[in-house]
C-alpha cells in the first residue's frame, strides 16, 4: 500500500475535475513552493489554485483532461507503461534537487498522479513546510518503489520481460531511485526489436496457462515478498543470470533455486 506522508496536513476533497486538500492549519502553508508549482517551468506539476474556504487555505488541482496511472495501467502496451514510469522517476528527481520543495510532499498514490495525452506525468505537490530526515526521504523512496511494483503487478504487462526486469529491479530495496533511473539511461529496460517480441508472445502464451504465484515472506520486516510470474524463475543472491536477487540471507546461494 502507497502512502501520502502528508496526509495529517490536510483533508482531502474529490472530485470528477479536481482534487482539493484543505489545509487543517493555515500556519503550515508554504507560499514559496505554492508559486514554485504554480509557475510549473518544469511541466510535471499538475495546474494549482488557492483559494479560502471558511477561512482556512485550500488547495486545489486542475486534474480535467488528465488520466490517473491507475486508470491508465490497466490497459496501457508495456512500452508506454515504462515511458511513463521512467518520465515519473525522472521527474521526482529533478523534483528532489530544488532547494524549496521537500519530495516527501509530493502524492505518489496511483490515483493521485496523472498522466497527460503525450504520456508526460503530473504530479500533486502540497505547498506546505515538514520537517525533512534521512528517515523520511528513505520512507518516499520506499512508497515510490512499492508504487511502481504495485502498479506493474496490476498491470497487463507483467508477460514483458524488460517490465519484469524492471519489477525486480524495484523490489530490490538495495537499489536507489538514481540507480534505476541510471538503468533506464543505459536501456536496461531497453527497446525490444521484432525476434525479442515474438519471445515475449511465446512466454505469454505459456504464462496464460501456468499463471503467477507468491512466496510470501516469513520475515515482512526484512524480506519483501517474491512475484513468481514466469517459467525457468531462478532465485538466488547474483546479480546475473536470476530473477531476483536476495541479500538478506547467507543461506541463499547464488543460483539457489529455480520454479
């Protein structure tokens, strides 16, 4: 499950147009970031409003026009799936280096972020001022990490094997966001050419059949739960040749099972 780690901030209001959070404490407002978003020179911000409500601020995001990337994954090709999710990585860290905005006030919910028409991301960032730590970057990198699994697992698109490479790759909580990002730059999740697509097809044909099934972790506090999702699924602590690499146990060899 995706949280909003500014969810005490504010009150949420829904709508088919909108989305609104009305503040709970006007102090908390952070005008600087407010026009930061609102002048949006960097295009991956959703429209904003202020306005007052009963005397307390209230924010308010054009979302007309824009699709949420839960709606939008359920059907999309796998290729658009990894444009936008690379487009949403890269626009989170150039987010991180403005000295104003705290990344942590961003909402990743899949619900709550929206993509456009030429598949460009937009995302909702509350203007108010937090209290920032190591503990609470590393909690967004983790949401954002569970975002982009949860998203890909929903997905149509789990039969793609450059999506599956990208899956495990986000399951791995010893990557960073940079070093999936620097993937994406070398085409780890590259582009297929027509051999590779009818691979791809004659995996799904027979995927259909088996399905996927879960190993679920004994120890949820240090282990993640493992996605069985093709045939020939190795397991092991390498970094190649396996579909997913665990660190947390010296038990486990380096090509130490394979389903």
């Amino acid at each position: 499950m995706v949280d909003f780690l500014c969810c005490n901030f504010a009150d949420e209001i829904n709508s088919d147009y909108y989305i609104a959070y009305l503040l709970r404490d006007n102090s908390c407002f952070y005008n600087t970031v407010y026009q930061i978003v609102k002048r949006n020179a960097n295009g991956f911000y959703t429209k904003i409003y202020k306005v007052n409500m009963n005397g307390y601020t209230k924010i308010v995001y054009d979302t007309e026009g824009l699709n949420t990337l839960e709606h939008f994954s359920a059907s999309a090709k796998p290729q658009d799936i990894m444009t936008v999710i690379e487009n949403l990585i890269s626009a989170i860290l150039k987010i991180r280096t403005d000295s104003f905005v705290q990344i942590e006030t961003v909402d990743i919910r899949p619900n709550k972020i929206f993509i456009d028409d030429k598949l460009n991301v937009r995302l909702i960032c509350l203007p108010v001022a937090i209290i920032s730590s190591k503990d609470t970057y590393k909690s967004f990198e983790e949401n954002t990490r569970t975002l982009i699994t949860t998203i890909l697992y929903q997905s149509e698109c789990m039969n793609d094997k450059y999506v599956d490479v990208l899956f495990n790759d986000c399951m791995d909580s010893v990557l960073s966001l940079d070093d999936i990002q620097s993937a994406f730059n070398n085409k780890k999740y590259g582009i297929r050419n027509i051999e590779e697509d009818a691979i791809v097809k004659q995996v799904a044909s027979r995927e259909k059949i088996f399905g996927y099934f879960i190993l679920v972790s004994d120890n949820p506090a240090k282990d993640t739960d493992i996605i069985v999702n093709n045939i020939n699924y190795i397991v092991g602590k390498g970094t190649e040749g396996v579909n997913c690499t665990i660190h947390s146990s010296t038990a486990v060899s380096r090509f130490h099972c394979e389903f």
